[in-house]
C-alpha cells in the first residue's frame, strides 16, 4: 500500500488526509520520502522525521548528546537531560532519535521495515521502574562495574 500521511490531534478544524505518496506539503515542511529518523520515547509514542528536523534535534542537544548502539544497524541519540544515573546502570527516559547507520557509516533512509525493528529492539529493551508510587518506563544504558 502507498504512503498516506494522516493528522489526527483530535482537532476537526485540521485533523484529517494532509499528503499523500510522493507530494510535498508546503504547510507542514515535511517530505514522507525523507524519512531520515525515528523520534520514538519510553512511553511507547514514536513518529519518523526529516532530514531538516533530525538536524534541528541534533543541534538542539548539542555538546549534550550521547548514542549507543541498538542491533546492527541503528543506532539511538539522546540528549544527557534525559539519562537517569541509578546504582550501576544508567537510564533513557524521555525520547530519543534513531537512525539507520549504513555500511559506510552514512545515515540511510528508512523503510517500514526499518521502522518496524527500531520500535521492536526498542521496546523489547525497555523496564519498568518504579519511584514511591509512580511507575514508568525507561531504556538501559551502559552498565558500570560494580568493583
């Protein structure tokens, strides 16, 4: 099935049909065959951006960016705002933007195929965790040594 890109805000004045396969949406500045990255966060939620807002995400974490390795091919960027320090882990809560690392250490393109496994190696790393009474979501980092 061709790409269809839907708003749904639950506002009727704007949600609806915006652009279809191949179009360019001059009111929104998105392009859905530049699907450069996926903004995905612990709390399940994902959308996949372009080339000129994953640059915008990068320039706004700045010095402050961390990534880490997720499979074979992707790799997850975050910002240290978002990393929780626990005893000997550290943890992603928030969100964060994956990409596709090709062989020649380019970012690709991604396809539904690519999105799919990024969401699935995602969320089959997330935990649970619980403060006082709250309970919510959170990715492992790194592991320190306990010696």
């Amino acid at each position: 099935m061709d790409e269809l890109k839907i708003k749904i805000d639950l506002d009727p004045v704007t949600d609806g049909i915006i652009q279809f396969l191949g179009n360019y949406d001059k009111n929104t500045g998105f392009d859905i065959r530049d699907r450069k990255a996926l903004v995905i966060g612990t709390d399940g939620n994902f959308r996949t951006i372009s080339t000129a807002e994953m640059d915008h995400i990068f320039d706004g974490i700045g010095e402050n960016g961390y990534a880490e390795p997720v499979g074979d091919d992707y790799l997850l960027c975050f910002s240290e705002k978002s990393v929780m320090d626990a005893e000997f882990t550290r943890y992603l809560v928030g969100s964060a933007v994956m990409v596709k690392v090709g062989r020649d250490s380019r970012i690709k393109p991604l396809s539904d195929i690519d999105i799919r496994l990024m969401r699935t190696y995602f969320q089959m790393g997330l935990i649970t965790l619980t403060y006082g009474r709250e309970k919510f979501d959170a990715y492992p980092l790194e592991y320190r040594d306990a010696a």
